[in-house]
C-alpha cells in the first residue's frame, strides 16, 4: 500500500511536465540580438508552465533555408519560425496562412503593421503568410566630431534630415577638407549590394518589374552609378574596397548610410560623437532599404490543435511584448509603437529611424532576389572599383544575366 502511494505521488508531480507542449522557436539570430530574444523566451517559459519555448538559432541565410526545407520535407520542421521576409519566397505554400478575423481573434491586429512591410506577404484572397515583428532599416550614421571640425553644425542632419541630394554633397564636400587623405567622408564600400539597391530605389528603379518576368533595374542603376562616379571624381566616396566599420570608428570616415542593427554598438562606443538621423534622399523617389522578421508558421507542424494553440499563445506574447525585442536595435513593424511617445521616450535614436517605415521599401518576394543581385555585384565592381566599364555597359551585361536566372524559373515552375 505504501509503495502505491509513492507511486501516485511521483505520478501526480510529474504530470505537469508530461504535460508541457515543447514549441521549437528557430531564428537567424545569431549575434548580439540573439541575447534579447533569449530573455523574452525566459520570461516566457516561467508565466506559462504548460509550454516550453527551445530557441534554435540559425544564423546563415543559407543554412537556415536548408534546414527549414529537409525539416519541411520530413515533418521536423521547428513548429514557429522568426525569419527574414527575403528567406520567405521558396516556402510560401508550406506556411500556415490567416484571415484578418483569425488574427484578431488571437488579439493581432494585423491593420496596426505599415502596409509597406507586408507587401508581398497577403495571398490572392486576403490571408496572411506571416507577422511582421519589426523593420532592420537603414539610416545616416555621421561623426559628430568632424562635424564640428569641418564647420557644420552637428545636429543638422537630425535637424534637416531627410538631407536631399544637394545638401549631403554640400556637407561631403565640407567634411573632405577634415579627411584624412586616402579616405573618404562618405566611406561606405562601393561594392555593397544593399547600398546600391536602396539607392536604385530612390533613383526610381526595382530588380524586377512586378510580375517578376524582367529585370528592371538597367536605367535606375546607371543613374545611381553615373551619381556615384560624380562623388568618385571630387574624393567623397571611395574608389577601392573599404572596411567601413573600423574606418568610420576610427573617424577617418564620417557618414554611413547602414542597417540600425549599427546603432546600439556605435552609441555605446562612440558616446557624443556619433550622431544619427533619416537616411538621405538622394534621388527621386522618397524610399529607404529595409527587411522584416516575420513570424511565420510551418503548416505541417501546426495540425495538432493543442500544439497550434500553444504556439499562437507564444506568438501573441511576442506581439504583446514587441517593445521588450525593440530594445535590440530594432525598428517597429507596428504604427502604434512607432509612433508613440512611450517608444520615443525609451528609445529616441530608435525613433528618429523608425519615423522613416511609412516609405520603406524590401526586396520583392521572388525566390531568387539574392541570386541575381549578386550577379550585378562584380559589374558595380567593373564600374565603381576597376574602371573597365561604363555605367550603361555593366548595367546592359547585368540585365541580360538577370533576365536568363528569370527565365530559368520560369522554365521550371511555369506560368
């Protein structure tokens, strides 16, 4: 009789953990970030009991998509994914879609995200293949310090900002005369595909057309080139491969146009002398680079009802708490929170950037975007770093790469 009532005892306690539904949480981040979302999940875990949050971190794009098509394939797949919008394409057919009514059911309101950011993520009848959490977009990172030294006022471009296109030659022009030689005011490398594309936005171009069967970057991207050969010829944007990090750390440069996942580290280690604000415009069209986390769920892993429900239970918190992942350096996806005070007041360089998501832009949801933008990488090299090109000649011999990976898809999974 004792040793049964033992047995009911340790039975009774460990019901609780038999209990527990496991959620695998799979994510890209793998830097500083990651240490944010692991505090959300922790807290997590100790207010719900029944669910277990396991955060599987990923960090390649590459690897990521790899894992998340064999775990597809075989039914393995983590059961809630925090992924890239551009790493989205290839799977849109395997993610478990909503209706605006089932969201706000959950207490989502999927009306509160910039229209922007979900461009490319609502299906032909109105459902939704993800979340949109946030915005990683781009933004003026300058030093204050050579400000001064050049004569300008520190706080201009936070002031004036957006800065046009004459005002920020304007203040390059004035910074060279504090550069150190061998450097350049504005030091990003001439090489990064995101700088040019973000720029072919404002110039008033796309990779693609929107149905995705041409390219449609060849004008835009000669004037964009053509604007950077201008800044090349008067010393104020590189000509050769640069490190911009350390060069604009060490104040030998002094503005980035870069991603707001910069904005937390510089502060802490630059204090007064960094300074940040919108990102320029510089072109014709009012636009800036960004991309998106979306929460997004594998179908095939949501079929049991009592597994689906503790992962929207994870996934509503993750909305309710959205602030607490912000803190990371990362802009709002939502109006609510971008544009409150309480956001402006806990994180005011955050703010300043996130004022910009109403005419953000992201890559276009075709499945191979980043194969083709590379393909234009080394003839923005031919033009910018080795001189052996024309702008209209490397934009000519890009198109008709980029038209041949277009056709190939088609090819495959036809009209």
């Amino acid at each position: 009789m004792r040793k049964l009532l033992v047995f009911l005892v340790v039975l009774v306690l460990a019901l609780p953990l038999i209990a527990k539904i496991q959620i695998t949480f799979m994510t890209p981040l793998s830097g500083a970030d990651g240490a944010y979302m692991d505090q959300i999940i922790q807290k997590f875990n100790e207010t719900h009991p029944d669910i277990e949050i396991v955060h599987l971190v990923v960090g390649s794009s590459l690897e990521y998509k790899q894992k998340l098509a064999t775990g597809i394939s075989t039914k393995s797949a983590p059961q809630v994914l925090f992924i890239r919008k551009h790493d989205m394409p290839l799977f849109l057919d395997h993610f478990r879609t909503f209706t605006k009514e089932e969201l706000q059911q959950w207490g989502i309101d999927i009306d509160d995200i910039y229209p922007s950011v979900l461009e490319g993520l609502v299906t032909k009848d109105g459902k939704y293949y993800g979340i949109p959490i946030d915005v990683w977009i781009f933004y003026m990172a300058y030093r204050k310090d050579n400000f001064k030294k050049a004569g300008l006022d520190p706080d201009l471009p936070l002031k004036e900002g957006p800065l046009n296109s004459e005002q920020f030659v304007n203040v390059l022009r004035a910074l060279r005369k504090v550069t150190p030689e061998g450097s350049f005011p504005w030091c990003e490398s001439p090489s990064w595909d995101w700088e040019f594309v973000h720029l072919l936005w404002q110039f008033g171009g796309d990779i693609l057309t929107p149905d995705f069967k041409r390219p449609a970057f060849k004008e835009a991207g000669i004037k964009v080139l053509k604007f950077l050969q201008e800044l090349q010829k008067e010393g104020l944007y590189p000509d050769q491969p640069i490190d911009a990090g350390p060069t604009f750390e060490s104040g030998a440069g002094s503005i980035l146009i870069t991603g707001i996942w910069t904005i937390n580290p510089w502060l802490d280690l630059l204090g007064n002398d960094f300074g940040y604000a919108p990102a320029p415009q510089l072109g014709t069209t009012k636009s800036v680079f960004g991309g998106s986390h979306v929460i997004a769920i594998p179908k095939v892993m949501v079929e049991d009802e009592k597994t689906f429900n503790a992962v929207m239970t994870w996934v509503k918190y993750l909305w309710d708490h959205a602030i607490e992942w912000y803190a990371a350096g990362q802009t709002p996806a939502r109006k609510s929170i971008a544009e409150s005070e309480e956001f402006k007041e806990k994180f005011p360089h955050l703010y300043v950037a996130a004022q910009q998501v109403s005419y953000v832009k992201t890559f276009q949801m075709f499945p191979y975007i980043a194969e083709i933008l590379a393909e234009i990488v080394p003839y923005i090299e031919e033009v910018l770093i080795n001189k052996s090109m024309t702008p209209e000649e490397a934009m000519e011999e890009a198109e008709m790469v980029a038209q041949e990976i277009i056709d190939d898809y088609w090819a495959t999974v036809g009209e």
